[in-house]
C-alpha cells in the first residue's frame, strides 16, 4: 500500500489547506457599495437585517479554484442578483435553528439516536451530519442525514447542506401532500426532458406500487435537493466551483424509511433473518462513475470517466479538454465544474417498509466504508456498551482499522449516525391506521443482503484530483472502463 498522495481536507492534489472553521455564531458582512450616501446606507440595511456570511471564509485560499484548474466560469453565467445575500438564514435565524429541539448536529445521542464524527489526519474536518427528531413538526417522524465535503470548502458546502437541505425538505413535503400522483407525474416528465429519466427511481410503475407517504416524499426529496444545489450556486461564503459534498439522509416516519441519496456515503440497515442472526441490508448504492448507468450518462454530457494507470480501481469524472478535476463520485452537491458535463445532484430517492425485526440504520462517510464492512459495522453498534456510545464505538473502530490496514496512509474523516428503530413497542402506535400488510418489507431496491457497493474494496482514495500526475491520457484511455471493463 503505497502513500496516499492527498489531505482529505481538500481531497484535492493542488490545493493548500482551506482556512479552519471558526466560530459559526460570528457573521461576516458581504454587500456592494455604490458609493457615498447609498454605501453607507447598505452598510446600515445590512446591519439592521442581519448578514448570512461565517467567518469561516474570512481567511480564503491564496488561489481560486478556478485559477488553478486553468478553467474559468463561463462568460455568460448567472451573476447573483443585487442585494441577494449568500444564506437563506441571517443571523438570528441561524441562531433559532441552533436551539430547535430535538435537533442534534454535535457528538452525542438521545433515546432514539447516537451521532459522532472525528477529524481525520487531512485538515479541517469536512464531515457533517444531523439528527432532528419531531421533523416538521410530526411528534412520530424522525430525519438524519451524513454529509462528505470535498474541495477547497467542502466543510462549508457540507455544514450549509446540513443546515439547509432539512428545511427545505420539510417544507416542500408540506406542499406536496395533496395531489401527489399529478406532481409525481410532472416531475418525472420533466426530469425525463433534461435527460436524468435512467435513474431507477424515476419510474411511475414503481410509483403504483408503494404508499402514499412515499410518493409525496420522493417529489419533496427531488425538488429539495434540486432548490438546494441551486442555492449552492449563488453561495457567495464559499466556492462551489470546485467544492462539494455527499449527502445521504432519510426521513422515518413511523413504519415508512424514505431514503434520499447522492454520492459515496451510505445507508446500512440491520436487521434480522429467520435464524434471528444480525444480517446487515444495504440501502444505498455508492453512486459513482464507474456504474454503467452513471458513466453513460456523464458521457453523453460529454464528460470523461476513466481511472488512472497507478489506480485503476477508482473511477474519476474529467472535463472534456482538461485532465481535472478527477471527480471519484457521479453526483453531489455543488463541483459546479462539472455540471454540464454529466455531474448531477438529483438523488436516488428509495423506500422501505419497516417491520419488527429491523434493529437500527447506520449512516455514515466513506470514512468508515472504506476500512470497515457492513457487516463488521452493525456487529459494532449492536455490542455496543450502549445506543449512546454505538455512533462513536463505529468511528474509534474505524480509526483503528485504518492504523492497522493502511499504516502510512492519513485516516480519512468519519461521521457516523445510528437510528434506533424500536418498533416493537411502537408499531401500532405509529401505524396512522393503515392496513397493509405487515409480513413483508418492501423497497425500490433489490440490493443483495450483506452486498458492498463500493467500487474500491476497504482502500482510501482521495474524492478529487486536478491534474493528472505522471499520465496523459490517450485516445484508448479516455474511454477506459474502471479495472479494465469494457
């Protein structure tokens, strides 16, 4: 095993460090002055209304992003309009969602849930995550939700997602409870028209056959992530050219498990077979260029998938004439560079109905996926000394397993959230009185039991690349399928 050639911080190869994050609670003024009077009047409007800027970004990287690469942004992008400030939140807003209860963004757990996340060996930690039980304000509906930052401010892309995305979420799932089929069916026709119909998840037969609740829940996921990745866009407190992040939540609601989800990070639900033994189901799939679906897609979009000579495991996404950025994933939020080029952020929305054998879901960064199985991980949670510590026996697992497998590589950054399922002492309570059958799960997905998705089996990879190192690829190896497949 040879030495990791990046800093996860960046997860880029020709990036310095990114400034650490400071105090959240510490605004940072952003407007534009005119001139005389009206500067000093913005001065005032913008003290009086309250900023949305961190002081995070006071201390940007000597270069943009966009300089290094040797790309720039397009002449005729969209500039932010006037007075549009780089936050949905001011202030004091920020400040509210830091006190909403049942909301848990820091180390620590509740009845229902455990939640723990360590910097790694890279830099600044660029792992998220949430637990916000009495989601939307229903007392039986639970969400969460792991984020992995890459790039230059991938801390900061990932902690605005974090903060973001759940509002949105909720409130578009307000929205959409009535007339669920007719919207379903507009969103599909319209994703079809901008060329993301080959997701599994984009079916209306599929549509037919799950309840209601998910059929809501699904077109609130679509259009929360969409409004999400467009709001990144304009994010003056970071550049999300070259930043982004992973991003799997769900939301539980009673019986019902909806599961939202884009890039590498991953869902694993523990549950139990005939024989009542621990059996592991994984409910995401590591959605990265080397799937077939994926890559074709990136390559109508004139993007290029291929994986480099000295690691042809990893496939990475590349610009068209440039040899960067090395993207290791097919969707995220934000890397605006390569939007046009295949890159997407509409996530792989998928179902399941609980039952009384299901125990707990895991989700958690490739952080842990890369140095642990599913398997071994909710064998750790369940011999945990407690559900309160389970989050941090997974990552203190995974840290040492990173020191014993790779022991010249830089442990990656972890974030681990554990839901506690509980059903067998509140399924009829949560059951909102429906008569379905109780028998069998059901799930939009027919993923093997046990079965890793990962394209690289327990070895580290950095997300990012922006220059290809000692290989230019030619005319044979643009087309090049991860580990040699056609």
């Amino acid at each position: 095993m040879k030495e990791k050639k990046c800093f996860n911080q960046e997860k880029y190869l020709v990036f310095g460090k990114g400034s650490a994050a400071t105090d959240p609670a510490i605004e940072n003024r952003v407007f534009n002055p005119v001139g005389g009077l009206e500067c000093i009047l913005s001065i005032l409007r913008a003290l009086r209304m309250g900023s949305c800027f961190s002081v995070e970004s006071r201390n940007p990287l000597p270069s943009s992003p966009t300089t290094t690469l040797g790309i720039g942004k397009k002449k005729n992008a969209k500039k932010r309009p006037p007075g549009l400030r780089s936050s949905s939140f001011d202030s004091r807003g920020d400040e509210q969602l830091r006190r909403v209860a049942g909301r848990m963004f820091l180390n620590g757990s509740s009845e229902v849930a455990s939640l723990f996340t360590q910097q790694g060996k890279k830099g600044t930690n660029q792992d998220a995550m949430i637990v916000w039980e009495n989601f939307g304000s229903r007392t039986d509906t639970v969400f969460c939700g792991v984020f992995d930052g890459h790039g230059p401010y991938g801390h900061l892309v990932a902690k605005r997602v974090r903060d973001s995305l759940p509002l949105k979420l909720s409130a578009h799932w307000e929205v959409n409870r009535k007339n669920t089929n007719d919207v379903l069916r507009e969103i599909v026709g319209s994703l079809n028209t901008e060329g993301t119909s080959n997701d599994a998840s984009m079916n209306l037969e599929e549509a037919e056959k799950n309840p209601e609740i998910f059929q809501t829940l699904k077109e609130s996921f679509l259009k929360a992530f969409k409004v999400m990745d467009r709001e990144l866009s304009m994010y003056a407190n970071a550049d999300c050219f070259c930043s982004g992040t992973t991003a799997v939540t769900l939301i539980k609601q009673g019986q019902h498990l909806v599961i939202g989800n884009i890039g590498d990070s991953r869902a694993v639900l523990c549950t139990r077979d005939n024989d009542n033994s621990l059996v592991p189901v994984q409910l995401t799939v590591d959605l990265k260029p080397n799937l077939p679906e994926e890559a074709e897609r990136i390559r109508k979009c004139k993007g290029r998938v291929f994986a480099l000579r000295d690691e042809p495991e990893v496939a990475r996404v590349w610009l068209p004439n440039n040899d960067a950025p090395g993207l290791a994933m097919a969707r995220a939020f934000g890397d605006f560079c390569l939007k046009e080029f295949g890159l997407i952020s509409v996530p792989q929305v998928t179902y399941r109905r609980l039952t009384e054998k299901d125990e707990f879901v895991v989700l958690a960064t490739d952080g842990i996926w890369d140095v642990l199985s599913n398997e071994e991980v909710i064998e750790i949670v369940a011999s945990a000394e407690s559900h309160s510590h389970a989050a941090q026996a997974v990552v203190e697992s995974a840290v040492r397993a990173w020191k014993h497998k790779y022991p010249t590589s830089k442990v990656d950054d972890c974030a681990v959230v554990c839901l506690f399922l509980g059903l067998h002492s509140s399924t009829t309570e949560l059951s909102e009185g429906k008569n379905e059958e109780d028998d069998e799960s059901s799930s939009t997905m027919n993923l093997d039991t046990g079965k890793d998705w990962s394209a690289l089996e327990g070895v580290s990879r950095l997300n990012t690349l922006l220059n290809l190192p000692r290989f230019a690829p030619g005319e044979d190896d643009e087309n090049q399928e991860p580990g040699g497949k056609a």
